[in-house]
C-alpha cells in the first residue's frame, strides 16, 4: 500500500481530551499538532478558543466534542455546545448521539437530535462526525444510525468517544462503510496506536482517525518513507 507523509497526517485527529490534561499540555498539544500538520486538534471544549488561535495560520482545524462523552445533554444543550463551539472558532464537531434513546428505539428523538447540531454546524459551513458508541449497540442499530446520518447529510459517522468499554473495530468499521453512503466519511476512535493499526483501517475505508499519540506515529511513518 503506498501512501505519503500527508496522507496519513492529514488522517488524524489529534485527541486531546483526556480530562486531567492541564491547560499547558493542551497548548502544548496544539503545537503539535501544527508541527505535525494533523487533519484537526478535538479538544475539550473550554480550551477551543485557544486552540483555534493556535492553529490559525495552518491547515489543521479546530474540532470539539458536543454532547460528550455520554450523548444524554438535551438536545437544546447540545445545540447551545454547537452555536458556542463555532463563535469559538470550531471548524469539525465530534457529537455524541443520545444513546439511551438508541437504545430505547427512539428513533425521532435520535434523529431530531443529530439533526439540530448538523444544522447549526452545516449553516455556518463547518462538519459534523456523529459518535455512535457501538460498543452499547447491536448492529442493526449501528445500520439506523447510519441510514439517519446519511438522510441528514451528516460528514462522518464515528465508531466511538474513546471513553466506553470499547473502541473502534473491523467487523464495525466494515458496517459502517457498507451502509454509510458515498457522501459520509466513516471516523474510527478508540484502540487505534500505532501506524500499522491505522493502515489497516485506512485499507477499510476510513478517512479519518481519532489518535492520542499521534506524534509516535507520524514519527514511524515518517521512519518508513525514510524522510522528515
């Protein structure tokens, strides 16, 4: 599989939303991420405006969670996190679907839902990635979740927050990309560390990657190009 540096950079979102990050590793977090030239920084949302100072000037975007990491906001909160996300310069939102209401099957409520925060986001021109946290659902409700997302337009349909008894796997990643549609990008989250783990999820069809330790695997990329 041939890939370039960009290629893979440009996969990973650089996560830094563990809650004991203090707010000189979050802006050191942001550095790296230009420095590495990421797809995006998802930060927690307090540190949003920061970030997007920082990573003015480049081509990494400011991304944060809406509703995270256990999706039960009211759907008026998670709009507020949307409208307050973008005044503070947020370019991809990470939003985490109601999962007790997924699980209740109740599937206008979930649709309402995402449908306020894509609204919101695609009106001031920024995306949307649509957390489903599978390791709670089965796969038809995984299928649902897909076919809403894909009626609403949404940018990309996300396995997992990172924080649940699971993250991201094939047999997941394979279902997504089958019934996601061709205008909906599929993100995996959870479990992915290193840079063979990221191929083989990139050779499933996903575009994008939430990654911790990110600055090892571009380092290893990098490492196998024999450049930087």
């Amino acid at each position: 599989m041939k890939f370039t540096y960009t290629d893979i950079a440009k996969m990973i979102d650089h996560s830094l939303l563990n809650p004991s990050l203090t707010a000189a590793e979050l802006e050191a977090g942001c550095r790296l991420g230009v420095e590495y030239d990421v797809a995006s920084v998802c930060i927690m949302p307090y540190y949003l405006g920061r970030c997007a100072e920082l990573l003015r000037g480049s081509t990494v975007k400011a991304s944060t969670t809406i509703g995270f990491p256990h999706g039960g906001h009211t759907t008026a909160i998670k709009r507020a996190e949307a409208e307050r996300a973008l005044a503070d310069g947020c370019e991809e939102l990470d939003m985490v679907v109601n999962i007790s209401q997924v699980l209740s099957g109740e599937w206008d409520y979930v649709r309402r839902d995402i449908q306020a925060v894509i609204e919101v986001a695609h009106a001031a021109g920024q995306q949307v990635k649509v957390i489903f946290e599978n390791c709670y659902l089965n796969d038809q409700q995984k299928i649902r979740l897909c076919e809403i997302c894909n009626e609403l337009r949404a940018d990309w349909v996300k396995t997992s927050t990172g924080y649940g008894t699971g993250g991201a796997t094939h047999d997941d990643l394979k279902l997504m990309r089958r019934h996601a549609a061709g205008h909906v990008q599929v993100k995996a989250a959870g479990g992915v560390r290193d840079l063979d783990a990221l191929l083989a999820v990139r050779a499933l069809g996903v575009s994008r990657c939430g990654a911790s330790r990110t600055q090892d695997i571009l380092d290893e990329c990098r490492r196998r190009l024999g450049s930087g």
